[in-house]
C-alpha cells in the first residue's frame, strides 16, 4: 500500500473533552496502573549478605512509596495512564513539566527497584560466561578488576543513587552512576545505555546492617549477584 505523507498542518488534534478526562483519572484512581511487584524471594533468602529487615522496609515500605506516588504523579495525565515503565522511562523528556519531576524520581525509583530485586538471588555464586563476560575482559582483562571499577564508580555516588554497567547498542560495556533514582534509560541522563547490574546505594539498602559503611554493604552485594540474570540483560 502506497503511504501518503501530510504535511503536520493537515493533522487535526482531537477534542480534548474534560468530563471524559476526569473520568479517566477516576477510574485510573480506582484502578492504577503500576504495580508493586513480589520479590522473587523471601525476605530472609539473601542472609546473611543482605539482611531479612532490611529487605522487608526496602520492598514494603520503600519501593511500595515509589509505586503510589508514581501512581498518583500521573493520574492528571491520561495519556500515560497506561504506558510501559520502559516507555516511561526513555521518554521522561516528553512528560508534562508539571509532573515530570514526581515521575522521574517515583517511575525511576519504581523501574530500579523492579531491576535490583532481579539481579539478586539466594542461588548466586560463579561468575558470567559467554558473551557477557567476552565483554567484561575485553574492558576490564579480569573480574576482580571489574568489580573494584564498579565499586570505586559507587562508592563515588554522592549522597543517594546507583551504580550501573550498561551496554550500549553494539554490546560494549561501561560502567555509569545516576543521583536519586535516575536510571541509564532516561532520556535526560548524561550516559544512557541498556542495565547489566545496578546497585542501590541509596542509606536505605544498607544502614541497617552496614551503618554508614558502604563499601562493606558493596563486598557483601558481589555474594548475592545472579549472573545469569545479568547475561540476560545483556542479551
Ligand atoms: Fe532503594
């Protein structure tokens, strides 16, 4: 079929009716969208690398906040009632101003979490093969100097945020950190790329615990990781 190209004068916009918007955000309300999902283990399953408790107020109470004020960010915007959390995320830009900020902090905090429950497992152990690490020693020659990268790069994190490896579209890897709950998909971040691995290093992820010692939390994290996970992210 032959596609014809209007000029963008000829599109008209559609009436925008306002008893229909306010229905849709009333039904939104009653019905939201995203969704707090269940971690994929119990809360006690990461012992004793990551404690029962603070897995409990991390999932519960943390990522269960971002989730409802997500939510409630963008019940005046019909339009993206009902759009991905990826969508979301690589079209930040594009959210109206006056919400945009609620959006990018609680979808971000949303859309990490949602990746952070998946790249830790009680059955870790061993390390990445095939073509993941393929690219993990073309970049770094050996694991251990991997990792002390990655946890150099989050230790560098000033105040809350996470430390990423992302690959970009030809599959080379790097390593990248974002404030609050930015992520490398927003289409606002310096350093965008598909997430690996991401750590948390936000005080909630580990204050319990750790107290102020970050870098304790970091040697403890590298016990939990699920590599295959991770190789799956990479594609
Ligand atoms: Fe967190």
């Amino acid at each position: 079929m032959l596609a014809v190209a209007f000029p963008a004068w000829h599109i008209k916009l559609p009436f925008v009716n306002p008893q229909q918007v306010s229905e849709e955000v009333s039904q939104y309300a009653a019905h939201p969208h995203f969704e707090l999902p269940a971690l994929p283990y119990s809360y006690e399953a990461l012992e004793p690398h990551v404690d029962a408790q603070t897995m409990r107020i991390h999932h519960d109470r943390h990522h269960r906040a971002y989730v409802d004020n997500l939510n409630k960010a963008i019940l005046p915007a019909p339009e993206w009632h009902h759009s991905s959390l990826d969508h979301l995320m690589t079209n930040i830009s594009k959210v109206p101003e006056n919400i945009r900020t609620a959006v990018r902090n609680n979808g971000g905090g949303h859309w990490n979490h949602s990746f952070f429950w998946k790249i830790m497992t009680p059955q870790a152990g061993g390390s990445p093969s095939g073509r993941l690490r393929e690219a993990l020693m073309a970049h770094w020659e050996t694991m251990e100097r991997f990792q002390e990268a990655f946890a150099k790069a989050a230790l560098s994190v000033f105040g809350s945020g996470w430390a990423w490896l992302i690959a970009d579209n030809s599959g080379r890897l790097s390593i990248t950190t974002t404030p609050n709950q930015d992520n490398p998909l927003m289409d606002i971040v310096a350093e965008r790329g598909k997430p690996v691995l991401g750590v948390d290093v936000w005080e909630h992820a580990y204050y319990l615990k750790h107290q102020n010692r970050r870098a304790d939390y970091l040697k403890d994290w590298w016990n939990v990781i699920n590599w295959q996970q991770a190789m799956a992210n990479y594609g």
